[in-house]
C-alpha cells in the first residue's frame, strides 16, 4: 500500500483519488480552500441555490464508470440524472427561435427545419455525420488514454472530414470551425449555433480546429444531463464516494513545495510548516506545480507544453434570485445569440468583454434552487476575457458587464430585470480564488489538430512520483474530460508506464 498524496479537491483530483483508494493506496487530498469540487460551486442564501460552475453534463458514462468502479452503489443510486429536453432552446439575433430536441438527430433535424427554413435541419445532420466521424478518430486519444508519446500525430492530422469547397481557383477544405459554419452550413444562424459550442468552451471559433466539431456532437450523441438539486450534488456524490472508501481529506491546508528525496517526489510541504510524507503526489495544475518545484522543468523538450493559464477566456455568472413562478414551458437552457459576432469575437484578441455578448441561461425546474413555487432562481453565464486582459476587480466592472448580460437575456425573458430580487456577481476574479487558476481562466477540452495548440500536457512528469491532474493536464476541461484525468491517472500509478487506458 503506497502513500499518495493529493494537491488539490477538484473533480479531476477527487475522481484520482477515489479510483486510487480503491486499488488499496492510502490516499490523501489537501486543498487549500474549505470545500471540495474545484470549479462546481454552489452560492445559497434566502432560500435560493445557484450552480456557478457547469450547470449541465454531457457523457454522464464517464461518471456512471467511476462509481462502477469504487464501489457497490452506481451513479444514480447517489444522484438523481434527468436527461434535458429540448437541450436547448436558442433565441438567434434575427429573433428566430429554435428549441432542439435532446439526442435526436432526425427531431432536430425538424425542428432546424421548421425554425429556420428547409433544407437547414439537413446542413445541420449532415454535418453532425461528419462530426461523429472525428468524434470515432479522436475519442480514445485524447479522452481513453495516456496521450501519446508521438502526440505530433494527433496535432498534424485533422480528423474533421470536411467538405471540398472551391473558392477561385483553388478546392480547399476547413481547417478551423469558423470555416466550416461559412462552408458548410451556410447559414449565420447555423453558424451561430455551431460557435456557441466553442464559445462556451472558451474557444475562439476562427481559431478552434474544425475536430472542435466533437463538442456538439458529444451533446448530441450522449445527450444533455442535470443533476437533481444542482451540478454541486454530483461534486458532493464524488466527495462522498471518497470518503467512503477512506480518503483523508485535509481543507485549508495550502501546499507550498514539492518534497523530493533521490530525485524523485516524496511528499508536499505545507504552509504550517509541516511535511506530508507520500510515495506519490498528484497535482492539479502544470504551471501551478512547477512553481512547487522551484521552476524545476515537469517536461521534456519534446513534450506538450502547458498552456499559459491567463491566456485562456474566463466567464462572469450572473445569479438572478427572482419574484414569480416558473412557467411550465420554459426551457432548461436558453442561449441567446449575440447580434454582434465580431463585437463579441473581440474578447479573443483586444481583450475586451462584448457590448452584446451572447447569454446562456439555465432556469431548472427544480424545487430544490428555490424557496417555493412563487420563485425562481435563474443563472446566466457568458464568456469573458480573464482578469490577464480585462480588470474585473475594477469598481463597477462587473456590474456593468452583469447589467448587459440582462439586457440580452430579456431578448428570451421579457420582464427579467423587474422580477429580480436581488442578484449575485461572479467574474474570473472568484474562479481565481477557488481554482487557483491564473487570471481566473477556465480550460478548454483538449482537441486534435491545430499544430497540438489545444492538446494539454500528459498526466506522467519528467519527475518520477509526480503526476498530474484536472482541466489544465490531459485531457483538458469540462466535467467528463475531469473525470477521464482522474481515471487515467489512476491508471498509470496503478499499472505503470505500460498503461494504456479503459478498455
């Protein structure tokens, strides 16, 4: 039985550490906040609760095997999993509305039909084929196991199959999303519907390879999931699960240093002043565990390189404590579309958060979010440039940015602003505190192509003993990619160099 010693309470860290403690290994996780769940917080107050981190999951599969794996009682003898339907209902600048069914590809079909004119809905299925091509190309390389020592492979080849599309005199094909909305789908609200899956990854779609066509394709395919009584239930079943099979867990207790002993980890040091002996140690975070060594190199020359944090687009949450029911129609998720794509399309490269950004807005039905009946509890999110571009610490800088993000959600809920009680603020300056992410910055999945710009650095270091974990390590971001980082690091502590991921 070896020691291992965890750095951080994230959901890519918890999954490790369950999967680890299982297998025999005595495992313990110190994080330096009070809570567990990294990013999947929960703000509570006057009888309200709102998620501030995911407020959907797709490929609840990836969650369904760790509780298989770690004990007796599956996922949903923990929590309660409904599928979301429509997955989405999508409010376009033109004031076209389109609510999509969930993992239907034929009703979606239709219903892009319908709300937007014939021959819409196939554009759409036609390119979902498509996109589950690459989906069949890159899902266990970058989700199933250890990445790759030859991982140029996975940065040359685009595993998009994009349509030829002759411009003058040339026959070209896409190589970033942006080209194939305008190529292939033709339509800007297509296009609009396809970046949005980018966006809210943090991606900017002019520069996102055209494999970023696996995130619709994965909502599609697998489906759109709540947690019943918010996505903080899921970080808590997690936690539970550790507990349950004696992982130790150590809160406020920062780890200020990496201990060695003949070249290899063993053990971290704490802000007390006190040293933690381990056999292992799993951290969360590249750059945030190299300023544990001391500056001393994680990888080889040759290796992925760890994305610079603040580079990567952050997000303000609006929670909206508000008078008056839930209507019985309403949609779980609504985005609204931004009217001005280049305006918003800025946050990229000037740094600068939109005028009219494009809002999503998740209104559960759910009894759990809200007092009673005669209120509801509303959270609207969008993507911003991280506090490494823009100050949100400024005075008035997010309430500004809140006060537009209402504004553009009353395109889909007329009368919001008057049904506010009061309302909760939160920019990448609170993602900073919690996660420890420079600049506040949220990962984004890791995804083929794009010269390996968008893949992240393996879990195994150049230091034995260390390894690493969570969005900023492979295989990047979102909820299953965390629950994939901590099964793959279990799976290279437990077997060795020579594991080579599930089967």
């Amino acid at each position: 039985m070896a020691r291992i010693a965890v750095i951080g309470a994230g959901m890519g860290a918890l999954a490790a550490a369950a999967r680890l403690a299982v297998a025999g290994h005595r495992v313990a996780v110190y994080e330096r906040t009070e809570t567990y769940g990294g990013a999947v917080r929960r703000i509570e107050r006057d009888g309200f609760a709102f998620d501030t981190g995911p407020g959907t999951l797709p490929l609840p599969a990836v969650y369904r095997d760790l509780f298989l794996k770690t004990g007796k009682e599956p996922l949903e003898a923990c929590v309660e999993l409904t599928q979301v339907d429509p997955s989405a209902r999508h409010v376009f600048a033109d004031g076209t509305e389109a609510s999509l069914p969930n993992a239907s590809r034929a009703g979606v079909v239709a219903a892009l039909d319908d709300a937007l004119g014939a021959g819409a809905g196939s554009r759409w299925g036609d390119f979902l084929v498509r996109a589950r091509e690459a989906w069949d190309r890159t899902r266990r390389p970058l989700l199933e196991e250890p990445l790759w020592p030859n991982w140029p492979v996975l940065a040359e080849r685009e595993p998009y199959p994009a349509v030829p599309h002759k411009r003058l005199l040339r026959t070209r094909r896409a190589g970033t999303l942006a080209e194939v909305a305008a190529w292939e789908l033709r339509d800007p609200r297509l296009t609009a519907l396809l970046e949005s899956h980018a966006l809210a990854y943090g991606l900017d779609p002019r520069v996102a390879p055209a494999s970023a066509a696996v995130l619709p394709y994965m909502e599609h395919a697998f489906g759109t999931w709540y947690v019943r009584g918010g996505m903080r239930e899921l970080a808590r079943a997690v936690y539970e699960r550790c507990l349950a099979r004696r992982v130790e867990f150590h809160f406020g207790a920062e780890v200020t240093g990496l201990v060695e002993k003949d070249g290899r980890a063993a053990g971290v040091a704490l802000a007390d002043g006190s040293m933690a002996a381990a056999d292992t140690v799993v951290g969360n975070g590249p750059w945030r565990l190299g300023d544990l060594t001391g500056g001393r190199e994680l990888y080889p020359p040759e290796a992925v390189e760890p994305h610079p944090e603040g580079m990567s687009a952050g997000r303000v949450v609006v929670c909206l404590a508000l008078r008056g029911g839930r209507e019985t129609s309403a949609a779980h998720r609504t985005v609204v579309h931004t009217p001005d794509r280049e305006g918003e399309l800025a946050l990229f490269g000037l740094g600068e958060p939109s005028a009219r950004p494009t809002v999503r807005i998740d209104r559960p039905d759910d009894a759990a979010l809200r007092p009673d009946d005669a209120h509801e509890a509303v959270v609207l999110t969008a993507t911003v440039p991280s506090l490494t571009h823009h100050d949100w610490t400024a005075p008035g800088a997010a309430d500004a940015f809140a006060d537009r993000m209402v504004t553009e959600a009353e395109r889909a809920m007329p009368g919001l602003r008057e049904r506010t009680l009061w309302r909760e603020v939160r920019t990448p300056e609170h993602t900073r505190q919690e996660t420890g992410a420079e600049g506040g910055g949220v990962p984004a999945p890791a995804l083929a192509a794009a010269e390996g710009t968008l893949l992240c650095p393996a879990n195994n270091t150049a230091i034995p003993g260390l390894f690493t974990v969570g969005g900023w390590s492979h295989p990047g971001g979102g909820l299953p990619h965390a629950g994939m980082s901590g099964a793959l690091v279990a799976g290279l502590i437990v077997e060795g160099p020579e594991f080579r991921g599930s089967q």
